[in-house]
C-alpha cells in the first residue's frame, strides 16, 4: 500500500513525500492530532520545492510564483485526498499550507515534515530538505490507514553560519529557537490584515479630496484580502545555503 500511494503522488509531479505515524509527531505547541481525529494513524507529507523566482527584487513577482505553486499544491491535495478515500477506503483531513486557520495552524507542517523524514529544523526556525534545502514548501493528510512509517533524519543540516538572522530585515530571528511573529509579519506581510485595519482607520478620518488620493493604496490591501497573504519577503527562505542544489 505504502509504495502504492507514494508511486501515486510521485505520478502527480510532488517533489518527495514522507510518511510519519501520528505518534511521532511532536508538535509542543499545537493540540494532538487524535483529540480532532480520534482514529488517526499516519500523517502523509508532501514536499514541493520554491522555484527561483522567489529570488527576484521585486516582491510581487516572486509571490506570484508562490501563488502558482500553492494552487498546484491544493489541487494535488484534493486529488490525493480523493485517490485515499477511493483507493483504500480511507478517512481523510487535508492540513491547510497555510489558510484557513486561527492564529496557528492546527497542525504544524514543519513538525510534521521532520516526522516524515523529509529533513530538520535549521537556526531560522524552518525545515531543511536533504535536497532543496530550506527552498521547500509542504502540506499533508492526516489518515486512519496505518502506513510504515519513514526514517527520520537524524543529521543536522544547518552549519551555523548566521546568514538567516543576519539577513532577516525584521530581526525576527535574533533569539535562538523562536521567530518573532510580530517583527515578521510587519515587514514579510506590509498589507496584512492588521494593516489594512489602520489603513481603514485613517480611511474613514479621511476628507474626500484624501480619500481620492487612498484610492492607489488601497489597491495591495483589496488584492491581499480578496486571494491570500501577499509575502514581501523570502530572505531566510532563499538565502540559506544548507543543502541548495541551484
Ligand atoms: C502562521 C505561519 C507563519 C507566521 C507565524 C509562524 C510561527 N508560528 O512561527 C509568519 C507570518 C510569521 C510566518 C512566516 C514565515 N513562514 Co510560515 N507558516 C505559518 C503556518 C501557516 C502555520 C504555522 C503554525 O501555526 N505553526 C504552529 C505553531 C504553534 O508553531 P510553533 O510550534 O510555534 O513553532 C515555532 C517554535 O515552536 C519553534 N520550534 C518548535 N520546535 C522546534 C524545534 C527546533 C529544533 C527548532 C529549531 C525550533 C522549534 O519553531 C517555530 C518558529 O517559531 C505554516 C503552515 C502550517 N500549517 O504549518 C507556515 C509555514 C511554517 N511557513 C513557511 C514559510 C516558508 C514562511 C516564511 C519563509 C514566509 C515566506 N516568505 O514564505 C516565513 C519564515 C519565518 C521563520 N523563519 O520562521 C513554511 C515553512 C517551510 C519550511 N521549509 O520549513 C510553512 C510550513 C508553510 C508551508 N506550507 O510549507 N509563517
Ligand atoms: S520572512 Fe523575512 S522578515 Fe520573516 S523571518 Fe524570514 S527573513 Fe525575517
Ligand atoms: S542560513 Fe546558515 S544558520 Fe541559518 S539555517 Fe541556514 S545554514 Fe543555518
């Protein structure tokens, strides 16, 4: 079964794809898995590499090929989901790669990726791929079926050369471990939905000669709220050089 699956998603074009077993999941900060699927046995994990577009100046271009890749990823999630079900009878609860979710998600891809063997945690917080390197992006499916699980990696991919925290803009990573969400989010997500509170705040103070002038600025916060997060930055994500092939 496991080689079925795995041939399967591989078929669809996925990058790799690791398997876990529920209890290895460990998570510190997210609920357990069984306590909103009580008959979770495996966790599936899927891995698509960044293309280098996230390498361009300009921070519109390289979301949008951030954008290309997360409609692949949700597409493909489906179909898997559905090949499950058909397949091997098998209950299913796709993760979000990133929406819909509260503050956190309700599962964590990247501790669900070092479950499935799919690599460890480096110095900026994220995952590191034996090939991609940190230039790597996952979701996953939680299901009933009990799959073999993958060998973890036990190697530690991350040589310690600082160039994520130095180069982070927000100094969000300075303190070992942690990610400073709210010194991120202000520079990685300039039109997030904190934002564009404060810009209707001014909005609505606003003459209508002023108004006019909002109109232009506005426009990143319609675009941001109506498809998704529009990240403005990538620096810990492509400029790692643990385990980069390009
Ligand atoms: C919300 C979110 C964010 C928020 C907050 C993230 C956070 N809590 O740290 C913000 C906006 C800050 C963010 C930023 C980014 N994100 Co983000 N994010 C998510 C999302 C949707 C949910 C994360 C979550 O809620 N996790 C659960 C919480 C509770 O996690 P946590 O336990 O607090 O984990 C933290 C600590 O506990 C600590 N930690 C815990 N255990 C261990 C163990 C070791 C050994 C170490 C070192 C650290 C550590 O590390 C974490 C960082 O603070 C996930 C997708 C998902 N469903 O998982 C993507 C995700 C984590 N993001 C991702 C990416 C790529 C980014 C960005 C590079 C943005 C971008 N341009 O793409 C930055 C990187 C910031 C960074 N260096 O940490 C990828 C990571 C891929 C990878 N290779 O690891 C994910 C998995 C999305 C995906 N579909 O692949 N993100
Ligand atoms: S995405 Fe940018 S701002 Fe956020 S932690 Fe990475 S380098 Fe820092
Ligand atoms: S940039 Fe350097 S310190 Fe940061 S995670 Fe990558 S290898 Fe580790």
């Amino acid at each position: 079964m496991k080689e079925q699956i795995r041939n399967y998603i591989k078929s669809r074009g996925v990058d790799d794809v690791g398997f876990a077993s529920v209890s290895e999941y460990l998570s510190p900060n997210t609920p357990k898995i069984e306590s909103f699927f009580p008959r979770a046995k495996s966790i599936i994990v899927m891995a698509y590499k960044e293309l280098t577009t996230c390498e361009s100046s300009d921070p519109q271009l390289a979301m949008n090929g951030r954008l290309d890749k997360k409609e692949v990823m949700r597409s493909d999630a489906y179909k898997i989901c559905h090949y499950l079900e058909e397949e091997f009878n098998a209950k299913i609860l796709s993760i979000p790669e990133s929406f819909p979710r509260g503050g956190t998600s309700a599962v964590s891809l990247r501790h669900a990726a070092v479950a499935a063997g799919l690599g460890t945690f480096g110095r900026h917080n994220l995952v590191i791929h034996p090939k991609f390197g940190t230039r790597v992006t996952f979701t996953a499916i939680v299901t009933n079926l009990e799959i073999e699980p993958d060998d973890k990696i036990e190697n530690r991919f991350c040589n310690d050369c600082n160039i994520c925290v130095k180069s982070c803009p927000a100094k969000a990573l300075d303190e070992e471990g942690k990610t400073d969400v709210r010194k991120c989010m202000t520079v990685s997500q300039p039109f997030s939905f904190v934002s564009y509170l404060s810009f209707l705040d001014k909005y609505v103070e606003a003459s209508k000669e002023e108004r006019q002038a909002m109109t232009m600025e506005f426009f990143p916060y319609y675009q941001a709220t109506a498809y998704t997060t529009q990240y403005y930055c990538f620096n810990c994500l492509k400029l790692c050089p643990a385990c980069r092939s390009i």
